[in-house]
C-alpha cells in the first residue's frame, strides 16, 4: 500500500491578531444604532442609548486605531475605523435627540404662551 505524505510548513502564518477593542466597538456600535428602533418613540432613551453607545464605540475605535498603528494588516484598521464611524453616527443621532426635544420644548412654550 502507498502511503500519503502531507507537508505542512507553518513557518509563514501570521499571528493572530487580537482585535477586541474593535469588536467591543463595532457590537455597542451596532447596538447604538439598534437602539433608534427599539427607542424611537422617547427622545430621552435614544439620546441616553446612542450617546452611551456612541462614547463607549469611538473610545474603543481610537484605542483600536492606536494598537494598530504600526500593524500590517489592514484589516484590523479597518474593523477599528469602522468602529469609530458607527459611533460618530451614534453621537450625531443623540445630539439629534437633544436638538428635537429643545425645539418641541420651544414649541410647546410658544403654543402656550399664544
């Protein structure tokens, strides 16, 4: 009987990269942005979930983005930058909740003092 011979050179894989900060960011990122569904009906709880989320994404992007600095794979930038624009969209939909609450405050002040 012939036998099989498998060669297996391990000397060239990469190590494994540990993207953690990314990931936390992109998940509380993605959660943020989740958050406008599940709170759309109360400016208060998209405001405190999307500016949660936000704050903890983009902190987790930068600190990723800086690990990664000198790294070679682009695809670890990638995950962190990616973090980073998720939690800039979630800062931007907070500061939107602010803006539609102080305006429907203004608003109801104006009907009122008609």
């Amino acid at each position: 009987m012939a036998q099989l011979e498998v060669i297996v050179d391990v000397g060239d894989t990469p190590e494994p990269q540990h993207d953690a900060f990314a990931i936390v960011g992109i998940i509380f990122g993605t959660v943020g942005v989740m958050g406008i569904v599940l709170c759309c009906c109360s400016p208060i709880l998209t405001m405190l979930t999307s500016g949660f989320c936000g704050l903890v994404a983009t902190g987790c992007g930068v600190i990723a983005n800086k690990q990664k600095s000198d790294s070679d794979h682009p695809e670890s930038r990638t995950l962190a930058n990616t973090a980073v624009a998720l939690g800039i969209i979630n800062l931007l939909i907070a500061l939107l909740s602010v803006a539609t609450m102080f305006l429907g405050m203004l608003y109801y002040l104006f009907l009122i003092l008609q």
